[in-house]
C-alpha cells in the first residue's frame, strides 16, 4: 500500500469517527478544495516573486504554508477516495497527456 493510499485511509477514518461522510460529497469536498486552496493562494498574496521563494520565508511563514497545503491535499485526496479515483494513476495519465502537447 502507497503512502497516498495510507493517507486516504486515515482521513477516511478521522472523517468516520466524527461522522461527517454525510457532508464529504464530491460538490463539498470540490468547493472545499477551491476554499483551502484560496487559503495557500492568500499566503503569498502581496509577496514578490523573490519574497515568496524557499530561501526568503521565514519559519512562521513557511509553517503556515505547509498547513494550507495540508488542506489542500487533505480534501483532495478525500474527493479522490470519495469517487475511487487513484491520484497517482490519474497524475501519470494526465502527464503523459501533456507530454503530447508540450
């Protein structure tokens, strides 16, 4: 079993133990996706292209960022399990799609 796969399962499970599979639809986990990843967006918001690099965030800052990508992730790969979608296998399909037009 992947990591990714690992991951899925444990957030399926912390999702189950609170019960919120009712509220886990692909139209919620989708618009939750785009929420959290306003959130990450909003973090580099007024950096400059140098000030948002690796080298130039400060601890806290990168901190913060890490968390939203957590988010992100953690809905995507929530919509992912919800609708049986394997992401590694799609993410190689959809390069193998871009390396034919690029």
């Amino acid at each position: 079993m992947s990591d990714l796969e690992k991951l899925a399962l444990e957030i399926r499970a912390f999702a189950d133990a609170r019960g919120w599979e009712i509220f886990h639809t692909p139209k919620n986990l989708s618009m939750a996706v785009a929420g959290e990843a306003g959130e990450l967006v909003a973090e580099f918001q007024w950096l400059t292209s140098d000030e948002s690099m690796l080298s130039s965030l400060s601890p806290e800052k990168l901190s913060d960022i890490e968390l939203e990508i957590a988010d992100v992730a953690i809905y995507l790969i929530r919509l992912a399990d919800v609708l049986d979608v394997d992401i590694a296998e799609v993410v190689r399909k959809k390069l193998s799609i871009n390396e034919g037009r690029f």
